[in-house]
C-alpha cells in the first residue's frame, strides 16, 4: 500500500509550492490569426477587432475596438520530458467560454465566467512541441440573459470583452494523487476552524493519510503558534473527502471590519512516495449572523455602509486582476466610510477577495444576471446553478465574502430563487451549517412582494406594495417619477432631518438593506476627458459639452458640475441619515460614489469613473455620516425666524467595535455664525451600546440672532475625544417678515406681462414679475428640489413607457452671484442649500434659450445633458427706463420663514439705489420669452430591463 502524508499548515505568510511542481507561464505573445497579440490582455487592450468610427454615442462610453464571437488564441509550446505520465492541468484565471484544442485536436470545453477555468490535459498532451489553441466566445456562448444586461457582460461599463485575463499557465503535478479543493468554516463563537480537503487520485489506488497542522498567525505583534495535531487514515482512493476540526485557543483573534488583520494563511500539502501536491488558502474567525434586523460581526450589531459595483475600470474595459488595482480602489472606498460592497449581477476575481480581507470590506457578490429567472428555461437555470455553486467553492473561505444575491431585481418564479438559496446553502455546508447569508435577489421584484420566506435578509427600495402618494413603504428617500409620486420623500417633503424608516420596516423579521440608495445625478466634469486613455473613449461626455456649447453656455460648464455636484453631496448625506435613523434598519447600497458611464450616462458619484475626487466633498466631511458613529441631529426644519424656539433631538448611530469608545464621552454641541458662537452646551453619553441610542430629547435654544439679521448657522455635533462630528446648516431671519404694502409705492407688483406693465417699464417703473405655479406652463418647467435620479433620458422613456409624470429633468440651483446685494438678507452660496429646496420645488424655471450667448440669470436651474435649456428663476433686466425683477417662485403663496424673507430681501433691493440691471431687452423679446411655447427637444428611448 502507498502512502499519503496529508500535511495542513496555517501560515501568515506565503508558501511556494515545492520545488518538485512545475509550472509554464503562458503569458506573453500569441497569434490571433495572423496578427500577434499579448496575454493576458483583451481584444480591445490590443487594439484587434472592428474599428468602432460611430462618435455619437451617449448611452455609455466608446470602444475603440468591438469583437463579438469566437476568437481563437494560438501560441506554439515545450512541454518538459520530465512531465511524462503526469498529471497536466491547463489554468485560465478569467475568461469567456473557451475550447481548448491541442495541435488542432479539441481536448475540452468550459464556459465558468466568474471562477477561474481549469482543463485536466492529463493524457491529452505529451512532452514535445504543441500547438495550443484557445478559442474563446463571447457571442452567443451564454444565457442571452447574461449577455443583454448583467454586468458581467454589459456595454455600459465592464464591456463584453474577448480575452484571457489574470494568470495563466500550465502545470505539471508531481503527486499522483491532487488536492481538488480546501474549504474552510470558521466557528469564532467556539475559537475553532473546520476544514473539508477534497482528494482527487485518477489511479484510485489506497493510501494511508497521516495529517499534520501546525503553524502561527502574525497579527501585527502578535506571533501566535498553533499547536500540533496528527492524524492518520486508512483506505483514501478516487476522491476522497477529509474532515477536521482546529481549535485556535480562548484567546483566538477574530476578524471584523475592525480587526482584519487577523487573516490566517491556510496551505494543504499532500506527500506521496516523496512526491507532493500542494494548496493555499486563507480564512479567519469571524461570525457574519443575521440576528432579528440586524447583522451581528462576531456578536456585535453592525451596519453596512455599503456601495454598489458595476465593474466600472474604463482604462481597460475589464476587471482587474491584481492586488494593486483593487487595494486602490477598496482603500478610496474605506476612505470614504464604506465597509461593504455589492457586486451588481457579477463576481469579483480572487485578488478582490484577497483585498477586501486585508482592509475589512463585506462583499456580497451575485450570479451574473439581470432580469427574468425562467424555470422553463433549461440553459439558463441549470447554468446559474453552476456558477453559484463554483463562486462558493472558488472564493467561499475568503472572512469577507459573507453573503451572496441571486442577482439584481429579478421576477419570475420564486419557487426556484427559493430552491437554489436552498441548494446553495447545502452546497455551502460543510457539516456545520452554511457559511455565509443568501437573499434572492437585490431588489427582487423590484421590491413590491416584500419578505419571503428563505431570505436571510432583503435588499429592496420598498417592502411590500406601492400606495401612490404615499411614502410608507419606502426605505430609501429618491426614487424616478415612474416608481414614486414626486420623486419620493426628500423631492416631496419639506426639509427636515426627521423622517426615518421605521414604518416600513416594522413587520420585517430579517435584516432590511436599501437598495442603490442615492442615484443624484451631477452635471459631468468635461475636464476628465483627458483621462480617458485606455480602450474606453468618452464620446457621450464630448457629445454633451458640444451640446453646452450650442446652447451657448459652454462657459457654465464648470459651475454647473460644482453647483449640482454640491447640493448631490447634500441630498446623500440627507438619505443616509434617514438609514441611521432608522432603529431596525441594516444598511444601505449607494449607487454610488462613484460614477456610473452607462445606460444613458449616469454621473451620480462623488468620485468619477476612475474613482477619482470630482472636488465636491472631501472623505473627512463625508465620513461624518459615513462612518461606524455617526451623531445625528433631529431637526424639525432647517429655517427659523429670529425668536423661535429651536427643538432638537441627539442621537448617535453607533455600530463602532466596542461601547467603550463612547462610554462617558461628552457630546458637545455649538451654534454658530462664520465669526461668532451664538450657543453650546454639553451632553454625557452615560450609556453606550450597539445601535441606535438617542441621547437626549428636547434640547432647547431660543432668540439666536443677536443681530436680527438674516444668518446662516452651523450646528456642530462633536464627541469629545473621538473623530466623529457631524453638522447641519440652520438659517434664522428676521420675523416677522415684510408685507407687501410696505413697497407699493415704489414697486409694481404683477403676475402677469401686459401691455400696461410694459409701458410702466418703458416709462421707468420697477416691476416684480411673479407669476402663480399654473401660468406660462409652456414657457417653463416644472421645479424639483432634488437633482434629477438617475439620468433624464432613461427615466423619461420608462415615465412615459409606464403612463406616469416625467422628472423635471433638472440639476438644482446654481447662484452665479452669491454676493449679489439681492442677498442682502438672503444669505446663500453658489449651489443649492436646504434653504432652497421648497423654494426650488415650487417654482416654473422659465425657459431663456433666446438669450444671448454668455447670458445668466441671477439663480438659474441646470438643466440636463438632454435638454440643455437655460433656465431662470430669478434674473433682472432693463426694458426701456425701467427696471425689471422676475422670479419664477411664487412666494406669496408660501408661508414658510424662507419664502417669506426672500420676498424680504428682494424688495429691499429693489427700493435701493443697487437696483439696476445689467442686461437690458426691449419690450418685444421680453413678449416673446413669455410668449413662445417651449419645444421638446428629442430624447432618444432607453429601456431598462426591470422596466420591460
């Protein structure tokens, strides 16, 4: 009988496979036909392919090089005297379906796109020179729900590339019997690891297997050893499954966000008859549990602060597949407070994992589909199966990879999303218990069927149906006109920081996450052009500045990215506050921080496409209500009058790696101006735990403004001793306000252009032109408080797709003179605030495309890259002697501090001698721009599958 010695070792650091495995790098050239082309690399990285000459392209960034089909890779190779008899196994990190031939003979199929490929060449090549041959297929070789949206394939961002990327080679195994897979399941409750080893011997001879474990752990200067176990057994042949169980000591170290460097490096070596095979992997002590409505991390609450993926790298139109690439892009997502990221319809490489253990990152990746779970359809189901199954076996022992989703909104049977998280939870067991969390779906029909049985938590946008009109079931604050009345409740309420979840989340018995939170969009940064130097181009940016341009704002460009840029920073940190306030919820998935250049062109991140800082936010701002403590402020309203009384409540989300961080700390609280402390007052955090803690109720301040001018405050949250702060702008203005008929001697007060209040102007009066909401409805558009979702082309389509209102399309306010003396007693910065927002709500932005080149009125709406109408709420002109202000806000008809005192601050300057216009018109053209109905400008369909 032979013998086996199987030997496990736990390192912290690498191990080389022994001297006596061989391997033969395939990288470098190849032939692609009779052209040469380099691997690992792309069709499109190599510049091979149908030249793409379209340029109008808007709906997502541009190849260079398109190739759709089969493209066969040929390269000439030596395989070794010295591997005769053994076993050959042929190993292609990631690619499309392939079949491999050797000198033209076809040896072999795979079509895994998530998990790496690997061929058995075993009795197929021989030592000598060969012809290898790869052809890979990226047509029609998959599901065509696959290749029509998942993000594993799709145009919009990763692109449906041919090619082989990551690691490739051959490999001579000197041991005739292989180590096939090493699966790991960490108990941290109980300090130990199980460990499944699968055997695989072609011969199917017996051995004797002996097993050794020994090892340490480095945890930074910690030198932890792991004590010797032996273990022998009989009889191993064909393939042959071995179990055992490790326990790390009381004192084990555990895994979390927190701690991750606690990673312990797990090699599996078997030796027979001197010869040996050999594996690595890692794993770690962590429990990932779902609890009630919350996840537990090793016992302890905690809250996924999470961001959508959608494999957006436009240098090379793939993923990337080494470490670099992905400790750069998960350390910018740990700079910006993210401790979770969702990989929409796709599954990262090994490298990824490897990262997002190092840094502390929660993944949840999915199978790479979007769209319809047809159970009649064979190909598709038994397909998906696969895949999943390989995702958990290929990356399963990776600590971060602690849930995994079906794929996103997705319809059709749920009697099959049931059986396959069933199935893959049995796949996942090892013999105690499943490793990780599944859910069906994210956003599984669109969230309207609510919580089904078998999901460990739910990713949606609502729970349950959808009552127009009513925000009820909603656990996120935007949505599209097609899924919400009025764009959902930061759009439709008045501004506060009160709203919270609780109501749709109270029937909910598992974990609730909000589904592609976010989605403001921004106006696009037209100097990130020069970036694009790789395989992807920017047709649609360069098409949208030349649109700018002809609508004779190209100098605006900037300011609009600033502007809209801005206020979108607001409008995140508005619905990510209404997560943390949200007792029972457990996390949110932005989409995103980072812009989306697909399906229409989406630029809703506060970093582009490269992950690079648009100039909008810095992270340390974005990590006041981005981060494990958060203090929160709830707040009524955000403008008072000089004299209200001002109530607040303090809370602190608090999900940090103990209580003691915060256990007596001091919260102290300021009110202030930019040049004078108006308030303070301290709290004691008496109590600390996990969750959501409400500090105090009622803290009461009265009578602020000194002054009795109009200021902008700041109200500052800071815990003592820590670095978390967090703040909320509060504007306090005179009271009571101006009445009208304090001005009317002095100005004409209309709302409407006649031929009597055009000649009062030509005959040098001062005209307030502020029409009701109902009028010049086709001179204007409607008004909308928060940037438009997503983008104004996809959303438009499926609005009028579904007999349902179109956004106003716009992008907030921008204020091309914030010192102008309009406001005086109006104070406001150069972008949108929450002083605003009602305001911007109610208005009709008229619509000034006959204006001259370089025109801007005083508070002017951005438009989108659609339309690209100049638009004006409030703007003055000279028409003949006189002097005309126009404000598109009907402020009468408000009764809000902020309506009241811009009201105020208008009048004010229109009876001063600053009163005077710098653009005149005659009386003809300003007719006309009441006069001349709009015209729609053509927006090309664009559907979306969740919409079909």
């Amino acid at each position: 009988m032979n013998k086996l010695t199987l030997t496990l070792l736990f390192m912290a650091f690498a191990l080389y496979a022994n001297a006596q495995t061989t391997t033969i790098d395939l990288s470098g050239q190849w032939m692609l036909g009779e052209d040469c082309i380099y691997l690992p690399g792309t069709t499109d990285t190599n510049r091979k392919g149908e030249r793409n000459n379209r340029k109008d392209e808007t709906t997502h960034l541009s190849r260079h090089f398109t190739w759709f089909g089969e493209a066969v890779y040929t390269k000439n190779i030596d395989i070794p005297s010295g591997w005769k008899g053994k076993k050959i196994t042929l190993f292609l990190e990631r690619t499309k379906p392939t079949t491999i031939y050797i000198d033209g003979k076809e040896v072999g199929k795979c079509d895994d796109i998530s998990v790496p490929q690997v061929y058995d060449l075993t009795g197929k090549i021989n030592p000598g020179r060969h012809v290898l041959s790869i052809a890979v297929d990226n047509g029609n070789s998959v599901p065509k729900q696959l290749l029509g949206s998942s993000h594993a394939y799709t145009e919009d961002t990763q692109t449906n590339w041919n090619g082989i990327i990551g690691k490739m080679y051959l490999k001579a195994h000197e041991c005739p019997v292989t180590i096939k897979n090493v699966r790991t399941h960490s108990q941290a409750k109980e300090n130990r690891v199980d460990i499944e080893v699968t055997l695989n011997d072609a011969r199917k001879k017996k051995y004797i297997v002996e097993t050794l474990i020994n090892g340490r752990l480095n945890s930074g200067s910690v030198d932890r050893r792991i004590a010797d176990i032996k273990k022998r057994t009989d009889n191993v042949d064909g393939t042959t499954t071995l179990l055992y169980s490790c326990h790390l000591g009381d004192d084990a170290m555990k895994w979390s966000e927190f701690t991750p460097q606690n990673v312990y490096k797990l090699t599996v070596r078997v030796v027979c008859n001197g010869k040996s095979d050999e594996c690595s992997s890692t794993f770690a002590l962590c429990d990932f549990d779902a609890k009630g409505n919350h996840f537990e991390v090793n016992g302890r609450k905690t809250f996924l602060r999470g961001k959508h993926d959608a494999c957006v790298f436009p240098l090379t139109g793939h993923v990337p597949m080494d470490r670099q690439q992905w400790y750069r892009y998960l350390s910018i997502c740990k700079q910006y407070g993210i401790n979770h990221v969702r990989f929409h319809s796709w599954c990262p490489p090994e490298a990824c994992f490897d990262v997002a253990d190092e840094l502390g990152i929660y993944l949840q990746p999915e199978l790479p589909i979007w769209g319809g779970f047809d159970e009649k359809d064979q190909w598709l189901t038994t397909y998906l199966r696969d895949e999943g199954r390989k995702i958990i076996e290929t990356y399963g022992n990776h600590p971060s990879f602690v849930m995994m989703g079906l794929g996103n909104e997705l319809w059709g049977s749920i009697e099959l999303m049931a059986d396959y998280v069933e199935d893959f939870r049995r796949h996942d067991d090892i013999g105690n218990g499943c490793r990780r969390l599944y859910t069906f779906g994210s956003n599984m029909y669109l969230g309207y069927k609510g919580v089904l049985d078998g999901m460990d938590y739910f990713t949606t946008c609502r729970i349950g149906g959808e009552a127009w009109g009513r925000y009820d079931t909603h656990v996120r604050g935007s949505f599209s006109f097609a899924d919400a009345a009025d764009g959902g409740l930061i759009n439709h309420e008045y501004p506060n920081s009160i709203t919270n979840f609780e109501k749709a989340i109270e029937g909910s018995k598992v974990p609730i996450i909000s589904h592609e939170t976010g989605q403001f969009q921004t106006y696009p940064d037209y100097d990130e052009i020069s970036k694009y130097t790789g395989v992807l181009y920017p047709d649609n940016m360069i098409e949208f500045k030349n649109r700018l341009a002809k609508a004779g704002m190209a100098n605006q460009a900037a300011d609009f990215h600033e502007a809209s840029g801005k206020w979108s920073v607001e409008l995140y940190k508005a619905d990510i506050e209404m997560d943390l306030r949200t007792n029972n919820m457990a996390g949110f998935q932005l989409l995103d921080i980072q812009d989306y250049p697909g399906q229409g062109s989406a630029y809703v991140g506060i970093l582009d496409a490269f992950m690079d800082t648009k100039g909008i936010v810095q992270s340390s701002r974005w990590r006041q209500w981005c981060n494990d403590v958060v203090p929160l402020a709830e707040l009524p309203r955000y403008t008072y009058n000089d004299g209200d009384t001002i109530r607040w409540n303090i809370l602190i989300a608090n999900y940090s790696e103990n209580d003691e961080q915060l256990k007596g700390k001091t919260m102290k609280w300021t009110i202030s101006s930019s040049q004078h402390l108006m308030a303070k007052g301290n709290l004691i955090v008496e109590k600390a735990e996990a969750g959501l803690m409400r500090i105090n109720q009622n803290v009461v301040v009265a009578h602020l403004s000194e002054t009795h001018k109009a200021e902008r405050l700041t109200l500052r949250l800071e815990i003592e001793g820590t670095p978390y702060a967090n703040e909320y702008p509060i504007w306090i203005y005179p009271s009571p306000g101006v009445a009208q008929n304090k001005y009317e001697r002095d100005i004409l007060f209309v709302d409407s252009l006649n031929e009597n209040v055009v000649r009062k102007l030509e005959n040098g009066s001062k005209v307030l032109l502020m029409p009701r909401k109902d009028m010049f409805r086709e001179q204007t558009v409607g008004g909308l408080t928060q940037t438009d979702y997503w983008n104004y082309r996809m959303f438009k389509t499926i609005s009028e797709n579904n007999k349902k209102p179109v956004s106003p399309g716009t992008l907030g306010l921008l204020i091309n003179d914030e010192h102008h003396p309009l406001f005086d007693n109006f104070p406001t910065r150069k972008h949108t605030e929450w002083q605003w927002a009602s305001l911007a709500h109610e208005a009709r932005p008229l619509i000034m495309d006959a204006m001259p080149e370089g025109y801007a009125p005083l508070v002017q709406v951005i438009d989108n890259v659609e339309r690209n109408h100049r638009l004006g709420i409030i703007f003055e002109l000279a028409v003949g002697k006189g002097k005309l202000m126009v404000c598109m806000c009907d402020l009468k008809a408000q009764d809000t501090p902020e309506s009241r005192q811009l009201l105020t601050s208008m009048m004010e300057y229109m009876r001063s001698g600053l009163f005077k216009p710098k653009d005149s018109i005659s009386a003809a053209e300003l007719m006309m721009l009441f006069e001349t109905n709009k015209r729609e400008k053509e927006v090309k369909e664009l559907r979306n599958i969740s919409y079909d």
